[in-house]
C-alpha cells in the first residue's frame, strides 16, 4: 500500500511538473516580439499534450499585466490533479506562468 501511495504521489507531481513547465514555456512564447496571447495558450496546449495527454490541457487562460514597470503576460492551466492514476479532481490543480513581454525599439 506504501508503494503504491508513492507512485501515485509522484505522478501527482509529475503531472504538476510538467503542466507548471508548459505554462511557463507557454508565456515565454506568448512574450516574444511579434507573438501573442493566443500563440502562447496553443504552445500550451500542444506541449501538454505531447507530454501527458490532451485531455489535461483543457482550461488554458492568458492575460497581460504588469509587474512594476515590466509588462508581463501570464498563462494559467487549471488541470486535472491525479488521486488514482490519472482519475482525479477536476481543476484541483492551478498553475501559472509569467514571462516579461519582449519590445523591440
């Protein structure tokens, strides 16, 4: 039961990883000079899928703010957080990644 316990909580964190990676990779796309909020949420999307499965990629959001002086653009995943193998509770699991906006003067 113990080692079950521990895989489980490792594909948790796995699962978190992972998500948590595609959206910062995500803002950093979005972020670029000449890209936008929309590219950076189907980055997302299509690096979640590639790694864990298209079906955790569901809620996918974008926004720009600012940081101090720093405009910065942010991509939220609400996901899936496993309990029993990849069966979980829907959208238990919130991540966020931010990238600072990319000018070119």
């Amino acid at each position: 039961m113990l080692a079950l316990a521990v895989v489980q909580l490792a594909l948790a964190l796995h699962v978190r990883n992972t998500v948590l990676d595609a959206a910062a990779e995500g803002a950093r796309y979005a972020a670029l000079a000449g890209s936008g909020e929309q590219a950076g949420v189907a980055r997302t999307r299509d690096l979640i899928g590639m790694a864990i499965s298209s079906e955790f990629a569901g809620d996918v959001s974008a926004y720009r703010t600012s940081i101090g002086d720093v405009p910065v653009v942010a991509i939220t995943v609400r996901t899936t957080m496993p309990v029993i193998g990849l069966i979980g509770l829907e959208h238990a699991l919130e991540v966020t990644g931010h990238a600072a906006v990319e000018t070119v003067d």
